[in-house]
C-alpha cells in the first residue's frame, strides 16, 4: 500500500505549519494593538483550544472513520490527561494560593490535612508528562481488552464507552475523590517555570498545540497507509468476513482504542494550561458527543475533515452563544441533520460532491440538446394518392 504522501498533502501540511507556527504567533507578538491584522492575546489563546479540539477530533476520527468503532467517551482520556497535567500545576502553586498554604486551595477548604499520597509523584514534570500518555493508554487497554475479547461491537460498544464516561464523571464530582469535586482544578500559576498567564507563554502553547496537531495529523495519515490502515477499514466495511478471513479484530481494534486515547489525552493536558481550568464537565458525556458531531461535519474518514470541522463548529459556537444564547443547541442539532441529510462526506467532501453534481447536470444538459424534437422525429411523408382520391373524389 502507498505510504507516502501527495504533494498536495505536503504543501497543505506546510502552509497549515507556517501559518499556525509562524504567521499567527508573530501577528500576536509583533504587530501593535492598532494594527488591522493584529490578533489579541484573547484570540491566540481562543486559537489554541480550537486546535486542542481538533486534536481530539482526529482521535475519534481514527476510530469511528477508519476502523468503525463509534466511541462516545472519548472526551474521558482527553480529560484524563488533562487532570494529570493540572495536578502538576496545581503543585506548582505552592503559597500563592488564597489560603497560602503548600496543599493546594481546595485540599485547604475541604480540611485535607496533608498531600495525598498519589499527588506526591506529579510535583515532577516528566512523572507528570507520563501520566498523560500511560493513564488513559492504561484504561483504554483495559476497557478495550474487556470489550472486544467480549466481541462488543455496534451501538453496544458505544452505549458501554457513553456509561464509562458517566461513571468516570460521578465520580470525579465527589469532593472525597481528591480531585476538586465539582470546581476541579484552576488557579494555576508557573509551568517550566514561567508565569502561565503571560502572552509569551500562551503563544508558546499555542505553538506546542499546533506542533502536535500537526505530528498526529501526519502520523494517522501515515497508519492509516500503511497495511495496518487497511486491515482498519476491513474491519470497519465487514467485521464478520474479516474473522473469517482467520484475523483477530480483537487486537487490532485493541491497538487502535488505546492509540486514540493517547492522542485525546495529550491534547487534554495541552488545553488544561491554556484554558486555565480542568473540571468533571469536560468528560460529561454531552461532550463527547459534539466531538462525534465535529467528525461527522468536517468529513468522517478523511483526517482533514475533523480538523475543519472542530474548528469551524466551535467558531460558530462561540459567535452563536453570545448571539443567540437559548438557540445554539437547536442551531448544532439542525447543522447535523443537514449534515447527516444532504453532506453525507461533510464540509471536506461538500467541493467534490458539487462538482459531482454539475458533471451530471451538464451530461444531462448535453443529451437533452442533442435529442431531436417531436418534429423532426416524425418523417415527412408524402401524402398517398389514393387515399387523396377516396377523400377528395373531385380532385
């Protein structure tokens, strides 16, 4: 199978790497508040969630779109990982909290009378960075190796991912569960060292967001190439001639699980420091939903298309909720059964269905004008004598 990639692939990854590791940032740092093409501080920082999204958005893209596999609990690890990366923050807070104490603020409130021993590890940042691949890499291994030894597939995987990440959420509201409860985690101070809540920094994770956005972009793009990619869509077109065939789908759809819940989780402790907050409402099950709705807009099975469409659904979320506040849900239902209705390959397949739809029109247009009238289909006859003479006798 080919594994390289298009030169269009190459000049699109190039530009879409220009303009989010050079051109935006530098707008942001180097141009004055004046300036008509000066972005704000708010805007880079607004930028850089949107990129967060479409991050997560691919992860779901690799399982639902190339392996079939309809996971309504994706947002789960993206919140794993970003909880694993916030209790680092939130250690490096120290005595600068409300309370000035060395537990962090809501330890303090709740009477916790000292660290819990698992918080202990995360004041390092590597032990921290491991936790953001291996805790949702271990649960997804172990879910998925429950489900798919199970033979689990269908609306009844996505039902079992839907109530883990329930699950998950309950308890990460209790107070007990030493996490924050219902407030979470805020209030962060330094990361590396650095203040934070500076423009300089915020620029910097935007980059390290857009830096990983592009890695996981080209390497889905790379498995889904590769022999592995094919094996995803066949057991994505049909699972039951698959293990015929004398493969095991467990495995590969194993391997594929724990992947996307890597990447979710990355991209959740990348949007924790940007975003400023981590709390159980990001793994409610709601959210995993729009992410399922940002796929399905931008183009299911494509890579590109969820990136497109993560982005563009969470632009018009945000114009949307300041415009029409009690709508934005009727507007998101309604963009995805047009979506579902008339884009069946989303907002990415919307120029090739177009062009589609204009060939058919001008063969059409080019066979009715070849086609001859009523007229001239018709061939003159001349009229027959003796019938004329039957008729007309005085003629």
């Amino acid at each position: 199978m080919q594994t390289s990639f298009r030169k269009t692939e190459l000049w699109g990854i190039g530009i879409g790497a220009i303009i989010i590791l050079g051109i935006l940032p530098a707008l942001n740092a180097f141009t004055p508040e004046s300036n008509i093409f000066h972005i704000s501080d708010f805007t880079i920082n607004l930028y850089g969630k949107y990129l967060c999204y479409a991050v997560l958005a691919i992860s779901v893209d690799l399982l639902w779109g190339y392996t079939g596999l309809l996971s309504l609990g994706q947002c789960l690890f993206f919140a794993l990982g970003g909880y694993a990366f916030g209790m680092h923050l939130m250690l490096l807070i120290g005595k600068l909290g409300q309370y000035h104490s060395d537990l962090p603020d809501f330890m303090v409130f709740l009477g916790y009378p000292a660290l819990p021993p698992h918080w202990v590890p995360f004041r390092s940042f590597w032990f921290a960075a491991a936790a953001v691949v291996l805790v949702p890499g271990f649960l997804a291994l172990v879910f998925g190796f429950l489900a798919f030894r199970s033979r689990i597939r269908g609306v009844y995987f996505s039902i079992l991912t839907q109530a883990l990440t329930y699950g998950a959420c309950l308890m990460f509201f209790r107070n007990d569960f030493t996490f924050g409860g219902n407030n979470g985690l805020t209030d962060f101070k330094f990361i590396l060292g650095y203040d934070v809540r500076s423009a300089a920094t915020q620029r910097c994770l935007f980059m390290a967001t857009g830096v990983l956005l592009i890695l996981t972009y080209v390497f889905c793009r790379w498995l889904t190439r590769t022999k592995f990619g094919k094996i995803q869509r066949a057991v994505r077109d049909s699972e039951n001639r698959f293990l015929f065939s004398g493969y095991a789908a467990a495995n590969f759809k194993l391997f594929v699980f724990v992947v996307s819940a890597i990447i979710a989780g990355l991209a959740g402790a990348l949007y924790v420091p940007q975003v400023g907050i981590i709390n159980p409402s990001e793994m409610a099950p709601d959210k995993s939903l729009e992410a399922v709705v940002w796929v399905a807009v931008g183009g299911r099975g494509t890579l590109i298309g969820p990136v497109v469409g993560a982005i563009a659904v969470n632009a018009l979320k945000s114009w949307a909720t300041r415009a029409f506040p009690d709508l934005w849900l009727i507007i998101l239902g309604a963009m995805f059964v047009i979506v579902v209705l008339f884009l069946p390959k989303g907002i990415v397949g919307l120029p090739a269905q177009l062009f589609a739809l204009f060939k058919q029109s001008a063969v059409y247009l080019k066979k009715k004008s070849e086609q001859p009238g009523i007229a001239a289909e018709l061939p003159l006859k001349a009229p027959d004598s003796q019938y004329e003479k039957r008729i007309h006798p005085h003629r």
